[in-house]
C-alpha cells in the first residue's frame, strides 16, 4: 500500500487555473486532428470553407490567447480520488471553485452561468458563495495516493441537444442505434457539428449520463473497449456522418467526428441510454497533482 499523500491546497488551485488556461483556447490535439481528416476527405465547397474557417480560428485563438468560442462553457470536472490521499486546507469542491472563479477573471472569459435556473426568481443584488461560475464535480475514488483531474469547458449549445431514454429491456439493437443517430442528426446546426458523441448506456437515470459525459471527456482506449461496443461506435458514427446535415448543417460529409461509448449494468427491468453531444471546440484536458 502507497503512503498517505497530503496535496496542498495551492497546488491543485495553481493546476486547475493552468488548466483552464490551455483549454479556453485552444481543443484538444484529437480534435484538430480530426478536423484535419474530415477537411482532407470533403467534397463540398462550402463545408470546406467552414472547415478551414474551424482550424485557422484554432490556430489564432492559440497564438493570440483569445477564447476558442464566445461561449466559454461551464466547468466540468471528473475527479478520481486515491484512497491514500489527503487534501489540505478545504473540500476540493471549495478548492476547485475558487479557481475557476479566479480562472475567470483572469483570462477575462464571459459569464454564461445564471445562478437562479428559473430566471423570472433570479435576485441581480445576490452573490452565492462561489459567484457566478459554479464547477460541477463528480468524484470517484481509485486506488494510491494520486489526484486526477479530467476537466471540461462545456457550451450550452451542444449540451441542450443531449438527451436520455428509458427503454425497455427488450429494445433492439437497431431501435437503440437509431434513437442515437436521430438525436445527433435532428439537431442539425445547433450544437457547432461536426461534434463529438458521448454515449452512456446502462446504470440508472443519473449514472448513464454521467457515462455519456464521461465518455466525451476520458473515452476508453479502443483496446480496452469490447469489440462489440467498437463496432457499434463505428457504426453509429457512419450512420451519423450519412444522414447528418453536415458542418455547422449546411452540408458536407463530416457531422459527427468521433463517438465514444461507456456502459455499466443495469436493473434487469430497465435500459437507460444517453447521448450527450459536444462541439467542434471540443475542450477538455487532464492532468495529475
């Protein structure tokens, strides 16, 4: 057994704010990757344009330290905890908090969150705790004395396009690939395609789609994936690409750049799916403290 590790509370706060500074903008070297692929195979002139439009905004976001997107999301972070670590000097939620907030007013990144969800009881002379940039943190613990931290700027406009399903147990295989594929390809333009697909199957109501957003941010390596989900990734993918609209949905080959699946089990009585989509500024880093 490893050692109790005590993490000081200045290093995740200074790891976090670093953190946040690489990703406002710039995506992930996957995405621009990607992009690079889907510009190399397509045919159609005008999603041409708006590729190339996708990878020279990368390239001077990057170079000028400006915002990858107007939106700059609301922060999303998948801890996995050591079960011999120690945080000093506060929770890692109030830690993690105060640094986005500060992250914030650092890189001066716009304020997208309403504090009051029902806006008509919203008090304008409040100020929670945290301000205005509140972290959604999901913990898990795993074992050693290691802090890991997944972490995410996520858009409202892809995120309002994600939905979940309770199907029967004896839904098909076809019936399930098909709720997924007319959830990306009914979205059309909204959610900045070409995107990226997080599929989260089994567990129940809550735990699939916190699979389906984990499955955006930290997808399981293909050699660790069941052939069966391989295949059927690929499958929903080409699907996706030969229905959908198109980029940003004015047409083209490219919808959907990459989908991810995680799955657990799940009561034998029911089958929960969920599809929680991202767009082309797909902005997500982890790192260990």
């Amino acid at each position: 057994m490893e050692s109790v590790r005590t993490i000081p509370q200045k290093q995740i706060y200074k790891a976090i704010i670093e953190a946040i500074g690489q990703i406002y903008c710039q995506s992930t070297p996957e995405t621009k990757s990607l992009l690079n692929q889907a510009l190399a195979i397509e045919e159609d002139d005008v999603a041409k344009d708006m590729l190339q439009a996708m990878l020279l905004n990368e390239e001077l976001a990057a170079k000028e330290q400006l915002p990858i997107c107007q939106d700059t999301g609301i922060v999303i972070v998948f801890a996995d905890i050591g079960t011999e670590t120690k945080i000093e000097n506060g929770t890692l939620y109030s830690i993690v908090s105060e640094a986005v907030n500060d992250a914030w007013g650092k890189y001066y990144l716009r304020d997208s969150i309403a504090e009051e969800p029902l806006r008509y009881f919203s008090n304008p002379q409040k100020k929670s705790k945290y301000y205005s940039q509140p972290v959604i943190l999901h913990l898990s613990e795993i074992l050693g004395n290691k802090l890991e931290l997944h972490i995410s700027l996520k858009g409202g406009g892809a995120e309002n396009c994600s939905t979940l399903k309770m199907f029967n147990p004896t839904a098909t295989l076809t019936e399930i690939e098909d709720f997924i594929i007319d959830t990306v390809v009914s979205a059309g333009g909204k959610p900045c395609p070409p995107v990226f697909v997080g599929i989260g199957i089994g567990g129940d109501f809550e735990q699939c789609a916190i699979l389906a957003k984990r499955a955006l941010m930290i997808p399981l390596p293909d050699s660790e994936k069941k052939p069966e989900y391989l295949q059927m990734e690929k499958r929903i993918l080409n699907k996706i690409n030969q229905k959908g609209k198109g980029v940003q949905g004015f047409g083209g080959k490219t919808t959907a750049l990459k989908v991810n699946i995680l799955s657990q089990p799940c009561h034998i009585a029911s089958l929960p799916i969920a599809v929680n989509i991202d767009c082309h500024a797909h902005r997500c880093i982890s790192i260990s403290v």
